[in-house]
C-alpha cells in the first residue's frame, strides 16, 4: 500500500500534517498498547513507522504529483540530483550524436540502479539488540550504533571511472554506517538501510532496546517504576535516595504510613506521549524477607 494512504494522509499535506498523523496512529498501535494483539499491531506498527520515515527522508514541499509510481522514481531522482546536474552540465557542451551516446549510457545506469529499487522482493532485515543501563532510559540518551552493510556504491553510479577505488568495480561493497537511536523508544526502524543486493530491495535494520536489570528499580506495566523503602517499625520515615536523573531525594512520611505512595510523572517517559509513567515508592517492614521481593513485584498496585 502507498505510504500516505497507510497514514490517512495525502501527498500534498504538509510534512506537520503528516507527523501528527503519524503520531496518532503510532499511538494507537503501539505494541505496548495492545496486549491481546501485539502481533498484529507489532505489524502494523512497523508499517506506519516505514511508511512515515519513507515519507519524511523524500519529502519536498514543492511536490505535488498524484500517481504513485513516478513521485517515488522522481523522488529517487531529486535524492540523486548531483547526477542529474552533471548530466546536464555535460549536455551543454556537447553535440547531439554524443549526447544520445550519453544519455543511453545513462539510462543504462539508470535501470541499473532503479531495478533494484523497484524490485518486488528484499533482502533480510537485519535486527539488533541493544542492552541500556535504565538511567539511560530515564535520560533519554542517545546511543550510537556502527553497522557494515553490503551497499550499492554510489561513486560507480555517479562517476564514470575506469577503476572504482571504493568497490574496487564490484559494485557493491562493505559500508559502514553510525545509526543514533534514543534509549527511550523500544522498538526503531531504518526503513531501507539493511544489506543491498542485485534484484532486490534492501530490508530494514530494526533495533530493539531493552532495559537492563537495576539494583533498587524496578520496571513494571512498561513505564511505571518500583521502590522500595523498608521500615523498622512504628515510627516515621525519612529515606535518602539517589535516582535515575542522578539527584538525590527524601522520602518522608508519618506512622502509621499507606502501602505504598504514588509520586506521579516520575517513571521513564512513555514514547509518542510526552508524558512519563509514575514512580511508586512502597514501603516494606524490614522484617519481611528481601529475597520475597518477586513476590511484591507481582502484586498489583493500584
Ligand atoms: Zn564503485
């Protein structure tokens, strides 16, 4: 399906337009969102965040053309603008009979290069994981990923040489690239970044973040956090600790104390939202076990 039906919008609305929609519905098919369907909505995720990124990395304002098929050669074609510009350099200065020897090497190198993309299959995506320290979740930091893709040289492409020093003429060579993904999305799409190869369109590289285990918080319903504070008895409370932002805060509360207190937007940030989940501080006599601490863990808190 084309990218702007997949997104309700169309090709002419404004990249602001777009990104709303986008966001709306990545919201609703959010994996996370959809515990008794997360196959199907992991799928149709994927597909509004291919569609989307596709849709960003070719958008030009100016662009208004209808049929499918031709904005994306075009689009392709305005990504590639250098060697148009150097085709029509060339044109200038030379005569006709020439230019037609040309401009047929160039269509040459033109099908060269779109049967690929217009191929009806791709090649594997290629997935990855990465582990992040959760006060690089909190933070939101950003990680760089380095990755060698089998890549189409673009050198060959653009340039007419007699030895190419990149591919060493083989068209395809080892290319390394940096990817930055943000700690705090769980799931991240380059749409069209994985391996090249002849006769095929190249996959995506998904990544995959997960939250590594932390010594005193804990993750529960995805982006709410759990800590817990022991007491020694009847009496009041007050509990220094340092958290995830790296500042240090006190707890306090009076005996006799609730099960637990709810301290809200304190969680780790909920992607597409804006908004944080909630760190639930909950209180435990001293005297309970530590090694039941699965047994709390289970238990709803509400
Ligand atoms: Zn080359």
């Amino acid at each position: 399906m084309n990218n702007y039906k997949i997104l309700g919008v169309k090709n002419t609305d404004s990249l602001d337009h777009i990104t709303k929609k986008y966001k709306e519905l990545a919201k609703i098919y959010h994996p996370d969102r959809n515990p008794l369907n997360t196959e199907q909505a992991t799928e149709k995720f994927k597909e509004i965040n291919v569609a989307f990124i596709t849709i960003k990395n070719t958008y030009t304002p100016s662009f208004k053309q209808n049929e499918e098929e031709f904005k994306y050669f075009t689009d392709k074609i305005i990504n590639k603008g250098e060697f148009l510009n150097r085709f029509f350099n060339k044109a200038k200065t030379i005569d006709m009979g020439e230019m037609l020897g040309v401009l047929l090497k160039n269509i040459k190198k033109i099908r060269f290069y779109y049967d690929d993309i217009f191929s009806e299959t791709s090649t594997e995506d290629i997935n990855i994981t990465i582990n992040v320290e959760m006060e690089d979740v909190y933070n939101s930091e950003d990680k760089i990923i380095n990755l060698v893709r089998k890549r189409k040289c673009l050198k060959c492409f653009t340039d007419d040489l007699a030895f190419c020093s990149i591919c060493h003429n083989k068209i395809y060579y080892e290319q390394e690239k940096c990817f930055l993904v943000n700690c705090s999305e769980k799931i991240i799409i380059f749409s069209g970044e994985s391996n090249e190869e002849k006769n095929n369109k190249p996959g995506d590289i998904i990544v995959r973040i997960i939250t590594k285990k932390q010594d005193r918080f804990n993750i529960f319903n995805n982006y709410d956090l759990l800590y817990f504070i022991f007491s020694r008895g009847e009496e009041n409370i007050k509990h220094e600790y340092t958290f995830l932002d790296k500042q240090n805060y006190i707890f306090e509360c009076t005996y006799p104390y609730s099960d637990h207190y709810i301290i809200e937007g304190k969680g780790l940030y909920i992607p597409y939202s804006n908004k944080r989940g909630n760190l639930v501080i909950k209180i435990v006599p001293e005297h309970e076990n530590n090694t039941n601490y699965k047994l709390y863990l289970n238990k709803t808190i509400t």
